[in-house]
C-alpha cells in the first residue's frame, strides 16, 4: 500500500514536473530533450517493479494460506 502511494506521488510529480518543463520551454525556447525523454520511461519503471512487488507477494500470501490450512486439517485429522 506504501508502495501505491509512492507511485502516486511519483505520477503527481511527473505531472507536475512536465508542466514546469512545458512553461519553461515557452518562456526560455529550450529544454533538456533527455530529461523530457527519460523521466516518463524511469516512471513506467517503477510502476513495472511494483506492478512484480505486488503479484510476488500475492502468490507468497496465497502460498501461506494454503499451508495454514494444510496445518490446520492436519491437526483436525
């Protein structure tokens, strides 16, 4: 859920950060193509990570409910 946010704020960010960029470019006439070029491909990055985060610890939590309901019919049993 930390993670979530994060991206969120990130998402804000860079939203913000382009909209800076587009007005600097209209007052000053340049800008750092790199910049605008990297920045969105680091961001989709990132949400790529936690995108691997999140199905990572959804098989790990279903593993651990499958073996505390194993635990739990042997103890029955």
């Amino acid at each position: 859920m930390q993670l979530t946010n994060l991206y969120i704020s990130l998402q804000t960010m860079y939203l913000l950060f382009y909209i800076s960029a587009l007005c600097y470019e209209n007052n000053q006439g340049t800008i750092s193509p790199i910049i605008m070029y990297l920045y969105p491909k680091l961001l989709h990055l990132f949400g790529y990570i936690i995108h691997i985060w999140r199905v990572h610890r959804a098989k790990y939590r279903a593993a651990e409910y499958r073996r505390a309901a194993a635990r739990k019919e042997k103890e029955e049993v």
